[in-house]
C-alpha cells in the first residue's frame, strides 16, 4: 500500500540533499494497547518505519504531535491516498512541519483509522511556561501529574540546553521543562482517550523524545492508566545512544542522518 508514498519520500529526500528512506526491518511486534512510535521529525526513513508497524498492527486511532483537533477532523473527509489532498485539508504548508510528502506514508499506511490531533496550544503552553505545567493542565493535573524530583528536574534542563544550542537563559529552562512535560501529558491524555472512545490498539505518533518510557508519554499512562499496555519505539540517526537511553524504549530503530543545516548555525549566526 505505501510504496508509490515511499517512492515521493524518496523523491524528496534526493531534492532536499537526504538520503533516501530505506525500510528497516521492524521485526515482530508485541500486543499492545498503545503504540507509542517515535520519529527524528525531518527525516523521511524514520516515517517509513512508522508507516510499517501501522500496517502491521492496524490501529483503529492514529494521535498526531504534529495536528490540531481540526486539522485532524479535516484530514477525516479526504481519500489518503491522495497526499495532495490529505496536505491541502490540513494546511500543512503552514504548520512549521517538515514537507508533507515524507509524512504521507503514515497516513496511507491506515486508510480507516481515526484520526486525533493532540497539538498543545500556544496559550497552554505559554501559562505552562510561565505558571508551570499543572496550571496549564486544570483539573486534569490530579490524575496526569507527578512532581519531579529536585535531580530529574536539573537533567531536564540540561537536556533542554543542549537542544537549544546552549543558547537560553538559565532562567527559562524551567519554563521549557514545563512546556515538554505539558506536550507529553497532552499526547498520553489523547492516546489514552482514543483508546477509550475506539478500542485499541492506538498508535502515536511523535518525536523520539516524547516516547521515552523513563520521562516521556509512556511514564504518564504507566502513572495514570496502569492498564495499558504501552510500546515506545526510539528512533535515532547514525550510531545507537548509550545504554541508558537505550533502555528508556522497548525497541531502538536506527536509520542514515538526514542532511541537514547546523541546527545551531541560528543561534549563532
């Protein structure tokens, strides 16, 4: 079903200087409520990987970082075998997302799945910036939030730093922390909801960081919905993450590093 996608995928990625998405091999796959499925955003072969477990485990709700709730009820109302369409319905153009052509094998890959937009909005994540995140979350912070640990919370920030180029004022890792972990509430919420609604299994699609078991979405539905079973796929470019990254995922998926500008060239320029 999704190899005239994965052909446009790799029409792309020769136009934009990447390597071409090559299949992995994603192998036999656990039974699981939620498949939590992680991606390096702009790079084509990690949406192949994703488009291939999708087929293998037919979700009946596909949960997108990158939709709103409208975006995805457009998206609803257009033939997804027409990426064209699907991109038009959404205005992916306009959403700051990497070229919808790298995308659409996800969509093809569950012709009849439902599809949840699970985007934070700017307003939420902003009060979570500046009110912390059980602010931003209401009532639902009960339920969904853990407070972090004094040691977690300084390895957040830290990582927060280093993914901004060492570029941010100590004074707004706290608020990025809070943004993050506002993103993977959300996701968990959404997931879990879609689960809910239509059965399982649910599949989520996001970035690579958002699937770590020890931190991200899964840790939430492990606190707040025990009763699911949750896969988190990690996928990386180039060599394999250490030990202890590599545990924070039920599988780790490496694919080719997409060529790309220095992501800190701006910050620096």
């Amino acid at each position: 079903m999704i190899l005239k996608y994965l052909i446009r995928a790799a029409l792309l990625a020769v136009l934009v200087g990447q390597v071409a998405p090559v299949a992995a091999d994603v192998g036999p796959l656990p039974r699981a409520d939620i498949f939590v499925l992680g991606e390096v955003h702009d790079n084509a072969a990690t949406h192949v990987v994703q488009a291939q477990i999708i087929e293998k485990v037919a979700p009946r709700a596909l949960v997108f970082e990158m939709l709103t709730p409208a975006q995805a009820k457009a998206a609803m109302g257009v033939d997804r075998s027409d990426p064209d369409a699907v991109a038009q319905a959404t205005d992916w153009a306009n959403s700051g997302w990497p070229d919808f052509a790298i995308y659409a094998p996800i969509f093809a890959a569950a012709p009849k799945a439902a599809i949840i937009g699970a985007a934070v909005p700017r307003e939420r994540l902003m009060t979570a910036m500046q009110d912390g995140t059980a602010a931003a979350l209401g009532s639902a912070a009960a339920m969904w939030l853990s407070p972090i640990a004094p040691a977690d919370q300084q390895a957040r920030e830290a990582e927060q730093a280093e993914a901004h180029c060492g570029a941010l004022p100590p004074e707004m890792l706290p608020g990025m922390v809070a943004a993050q972990q506002l993103r993977d509430v959300a996701f968990a919420r959404a997931a879990a909801g879609a689960f809910d609604d239509m059965g399982g299994p649910v599949v989520l699609i996001t970035g690579t960081g958002h699937a770590r078991k020890d931190v991200g979405v899964p840790s939430y539905l492990a606190a707040a919905r025990p009763d699911l079973a949750v896969f988190a796929l990690g996928q990386f470019e180039g060599s394999a993450p250490g030990a202890d990254v590599q545990d924070a995922f039920d599988r780790i998926i490496l694919s080719d590093r997409a060529n790309r500008p220095d992501p800190c060239a701006a910050f620096t320029n």
